[in-house]
C-alpha cells in the first residue's frame, strides 16, 4: 500500500508544509529555547545590585556569606555598605554554649571593610568572660564608627562585670568618642562609672534619645544627673531603682532638667519605695509585691502607662485597683497573675478606665466570684465597657 503524503502518517507534519520545512521550524524553535535558556542563566550572573541586596537581606548571615562565594557580581553585593548597617556579633565558647557563634573571619572582615558602615549594633555574650572579653576588643577597633544604636548583652550571668573595668571603660570609651551620633544606648550589668558617661554626654549629647541602665555599681545618682541635664533629647531612662535618690528623683521630674516621655525603674525591694511622686511610666513586678506598695502606686506614680503583677498573694486588690485606676489617668497597659480581684471591682476598675486599655491580660484565677458576676458573666461586660471581646488569659503573655 502507498503512503499518502501529507497525512498524520508522517510524524504530525501538517498537510500544508513539506517534511523539510516541518525540519526547519522544529530546529528554529529548538535554537530559540537554547537562546532563553543562555539568557536566564546570564540574567542570574547580572542580576541588578539593587535587586541582590534585597535578596541577601532576606538571607540568614550564614547563607548570605555561601552566597557571596557563587560569583564576583554576588561576592560585591556581600560587601555593600547597606548591608552592614545592622549587625549582631554572637560570641559565644563552644565548651559552654550551644548558640553558633559569629565566625571570627566574618568578624575580622567586619572590622576591616565594615566598621564605617555600622551603625545598629548588639553584642550578645554567653556567660564565659573570654566572650566578654572578645567583645570589649571588637569594641576598641571600631576606631572609624558612626554607631547609632549600642547594645550590650549577656545571656546568662552578667559576664561583662567580669572584665576588668579599665579594659571595658577603654572599649566603651572608643564607640563613645568616635561615634558622635549615639541615640540609643543600652547596658546592663556592665562596670560602665561616671567619667564615661561624662565622655558619652561630650560628644552624644544632641542625639542621646534612650539610655536603658540597670545593675551598674559603678554609676551614681551624680552621674546620671549629668546625662539628663546635658542630653536635652532624652526621653526614655530605664535604670535600677538603687540608682535613684530623692534629688535624682526630683531633678527627673522637673522640666528644668528634662523632658523624659518614659522612666523605667527596676524595682526588686519595695520597702522604700514610692514614697513621694514620681514620673514612672512603666513598673513590672517580677516578684511578690505587698498590699501596701501596690497602694502607693495609685497615689504616687499619675504617669503610669503600664503596670505588670506577677505575684501578690491572697490578699484581694480591690482598693488597690480602684485607686490606680482614679490617680493614673493614662494607663493603658495591665497585667495580673498569682493575685486576686473581686470580680464586681475588676468591672468597677474596667469601667473607670475605658476603652484606653489597649492590653488587658489578666489570669482567670486572679478574678473571685461574688454577688454581682460569676466567671461566665464578667467577660460579656468587660467586653462591653472595653469595646471589644475580652477573656481572661489561661496563660500569662508578659
């Protein structure tokens, strides 16, 4: 039998073409996808800058530095200076951490190509005083910074009180005169005195916006005086209430000396404390607080925006509440635990301050049944008078 030209007999060739111009078309197209295919790969070895450094911001340091080794385009991307504006140094000891440490080529190259760029940085340290120590010597390179934000951390004990004092006030003293843009600064738990807070003051003084400070022995009420007289900017002082007296207490209250939006003190023995009025905006109770003290609270601290009450006792809170619900006009944060509250005056203390409360977490075993509400009503009128649905927490959030 003969074979019909021009039928599906001869491979899919339409009637209207010849098998060699069919030939022709296939080779065209089959050249054509190559020709793509070369186009997308020299697309990934030219990507634009712009393009990578938004990629790479995206990538875990790690990731990013097997990234820079692909190509010398993606290798240049690695260096750019935006990409060093924010950086964390982890330096942890192998033997006595299980963080992964920042690797110390990564460190030296930092230090050598970057240290200009760097302008957010945090040293987190674990609790060994090598780590300490390798961080207050990144600190004494950084010769050429423009440091805006410094953060120094430790994750478990207070490793940076281990460091010799003059190493460390050396170290701090090198970001403090070379950086003159400073505008927020937090150290815990670190030997920094007076006369580096002098030399901070000297050249950061219009820029200094927040300066969070607890459980620095080393620092007096003197020494904090002279940051709030001369950081005319400030507005935000966190500091252990053993660093306060009643003059620092006053001067902080007076606009003669500054205008602080929020102070955050500290607080782990309450004896002595809020005896008189003070500007607190912010208090947290770690531990048990008594009566009497959560008392003076209402009547001592108008400014109070947050309050936190991990542990009370079994002594119910009614008047407390009521109190600080009259005297702080411009709280807008709560959260109970390990205390009680009688339901009717938990009402009496949401109705008082309104739908200002934009974080109401209280556990449900703070809240006691009584004649007015059980536990299956209160939340339908806190809800009511907050504005929006509200229960209690079965587990705390702070």
């Amino acid at each position: 039998m003969k074979r019909i030209k021009g039928t599906k007999e001869e491979g899919n060739v339409s009637p209207s073409k010849s098998p060699p111009e069919a030939r022709k078309k296939i080779r065209k197209q089959s050249s054509l996808a190559s020709e793509d295919d070369g186009l997308l790969d020299a697309n990934w070895d030219h990507l634009p800058q712009e393009l990578l450094l938004h990629v790479f911001q995206y990538l875990p340091l790690l990731d990013r530095a097997f990234a820079s080794q692909v190509c010398r385009g993606w290798n240049q991307a690695f260096h750019m200076p935006e990409l060093w504006r924010c950086f964390e140094f982890e330096l942890n000891q192998p033997a006595s951490s299980y963080l992964k440490a920042t690797h110390p080529d990564l460190i030296k190259q930092i230090i050598k190509r970057h240290s200009n760029h760097l302008q957010y940085v945090s040293f987190k340290v674990d609790s060994s005083t090598e780590s300490a120590e390798a961080a207050c010597d990144i600190l004494s390179q950084l010769v050429n910074c423009s440091l805006k934000t410094l953060g120094l951390i430790s994750t478990a004990r207070p490793s940076f009180m281990e460091v010799p004092k003059s190493h460390f006030i050396s170290a701090l003293t090198v970001v403090f005169v070379n950086s003159k843009s400073l505008s927020s600064l937090k150290i815990d738990d670190t030997p920094v005195d007076d006369p580096s807070l002098k030399v901070l003051v000297a050249n950061n003084s219009d820029t200094l916006k927040l300066l969070k400070m607890s459980s620095c022995p080393h620092v007096s009420p003197a020494g904090i005086l002279c940051v709030a007289d001369q950081c005319h900017g400030l507005r935000e002082l966190a500091l252990n209430y053993h660093l306060l007296s009643d003059e620092l207490l006053l001067a902080l209250s007076s606009e003669k000396h500054v205008h602080l939006e929020h102070l955050r003190i500290d607080v782990d023995e309450f004896g002595p404390f809020f005896n008189g009025e003070i500007p607190v905006t912010h208090l947290y109770f770690g531990r048990s607080v008594s009566k009497e003290v959560l008392g003076r609270v209402g009547l001592h601290c108008p400014r109070l925006v947050e309050l936190v009450v991990c542990a009370n006792g079994l002594r119910p809170l009614d008047e407390e509440l009521i109190r600080i619900a009259k005297r702080c006009t411009q709280l807008s944060a709560i959260g109970l635990g390990e205390c009680e509250v009688s339901c009717s005056a938990f009402v009496e203390f949401v109705k008082m301050c309104g739908c200002r409360l934009s974080q109401l977490s209280i556990m449900e075993e703070v809240l006691i049944p009584d004649h007015k509400y059980s536990l299956d009503e209160i939340h339908w009128e806190v809800s009511k008078h907050l504005g929006r649905v509200w229960f209690p927490d079965m587990m705390p959030t702070w």
